[in-house]
C-alpha cells in the first residue's frame, strides 16, 4: 500500500491526469531487461489463487474489499481513494523516487487531517513530536497487515497493475522493478533523531536542510512521519521487499 508523500488534502477526480513530461521519462521503443519477475514472488494463497480477475476499471470493489481484509486492524476504507484504485497506487509508487509528484490528485490515501504540527526549538520552527499522531490511522493499518497476504494478493492481482502501469505511459515497462526501486529509495531515507527544522512556503511546509528538501517524495514522507512510524515503516517494507525477491520470513 502506498502512502502520501504530500501534506495536504486532495479531491477525487474522475480520471487520473497523464503524467507530465517532467515527471514521466521519455520511454524507449524496446522492451528493457526484467528485473524482478513477479512470478518470483511467493506461492499465492489457495483462497486467492482460483479467484478471476475484475476488468482494471472495475475492479475498485473487489479491491477495496480485499484490501479491507487484508487490513483488518485499521479503517483502510475511511482512508482509500474510492475509485481508480490500482491506477492511484501505481502512479503514486511510479512518483515516491521523484522528486515532484506532478499532481496531488493521484494519490490512492487521503492525506493525513489537520496541517504539519509545528514547535519552536532554538528559534527555529520545527515538526513538532505530536505530527506522528497525525499517521496513527494509517499505522494502523499497516501493523494489521499480514506481508505474506498482501504480497500474495499483490502477485495474483498485478496483471492489473501491470496495465495500469502501461496506461500511465509506460509500454514497455515493468510495475514490480518500479515497486522496488521505490522500497529501496524508501528504505534509503536518513534515520533522524533530533527535530527537522521547516519553513512556511504558501500552503505547504519545506525543509530548511537543503539535502533533506531535495530528499525524493518518498524519503520526505519518512521524515515527516517521525522517526517511529519510519522505523516500523521500513520494517515492513523490508519484509515486503524480502517476499516480492521470493524468499521467506518467519510469521
């Protein structure tokens, strides 16, 4: 599940918007080498293994009510985007290791409620402990979430990510090399400990270190969620990012 890197809130469109040029690379006309097949990825679970797969534009029910399942500790509902779903999570995942998202509107969740919590520290402004909580629904939901049986439904549901990624001008790309380029971009983000300081630049909050503003969208996110949810972010992440190489974890 991808999260958003972005704080502020969003309306639901109708359609996605084509990914800009500055945004999407120019494609090649040949096909490049696959790096991590997602048929490496573990068994798919008997219960999901026989189910047949909805049409791309009508699977947000199928979808929705999977991922309910899978997340049964949290509200994933009040939080998904309620339509267009996979095409969301692939243009968000396609935007994580970027360093500009082109739109807000493409985000599969609702952004976190209320603005960046802000203190004072040494004369500077600086988030706040007390944003983390703005994360607690989407922590969560990834706490609840089993990685065998998520990546399990990702694998018999990715011929849906696949086209969505196609459609969203890459056709002759790969959606899982793109998914793991983005955990390891994730996974990459600096471990920080004592407060980032930030400035007010119209709606948003910008990081006054000039290397943690130029951070990719993803390894922003981690910084503004605070070092808790980082760390319990990336450990699943790497789990996930163990399953989709084919190996095993312990339950």
């Amino acid at each position: 599940m991808a999260m958003h890197p972005k704080e502020q809130e969003s309306s639901t469109p109708t359609a996605l918007p084509a990914p800009s040029s500055s945004v999407a690379p120019a494609h090649s006309t040949s096909s490049p080498a696959i790096e991590h097949p997602i048929t490496q990825a573990e068994s798919t679970p008997a219960s999901t293994s026989t189910a047949p797969l909805p049409a791309l534009a009508d699977s947000d029910a199928s979808v929705l009510g999977a991922l309910s399942m899978l997340a049964s500790g949290g509200n994933v509902r009040s939080l998904l985007a309620p339509n267009q779903i996979i095409s969301r999570v692939v243009a968000t995942v396609d935007a994580l290791p970027r360093h500009s998202m082109g739109s807000s509107f493409i985000l599969p969740l609702r952004t976190p409620k209320g603005s960046m919590q802000t203190s004072q520290a040494n004369g500077m402004t600086v988030i706040s402990a007390d944003n983390a909580k703005r994360y607690d629904p989407y922590m969560a939901v990834l706490a609840s979430v089993d990685p065998h049986a998520l990546v399990g439904w990702y694998r018999h549901n990715y011929p849906l990510f696949q086209q969505a990624y196609r459609e969203l001008g890459y056709p002759h790309g790969y959606f899982n090399d793109r998914l793991v380029m983005a955990i390891d971009d994730m996974l990459a983000a600096p471990d920080l400990h004592d407060p980032v300081a930030v400035n007010k630049s119209g709606p948003h909050y910008v990081l006054v270190d000039p290397q943690l503003q130029s951070l990719s969208n993803g390894q922003k996110l981690m910084v503004r969620m605070g070092p808790a949810n980082e760390q319990q972010f990336k450990a699943k992440l790497r789990m996930i990012k163990t399953l989709l190489a084919g190996d095993q974890i312990a339950h």
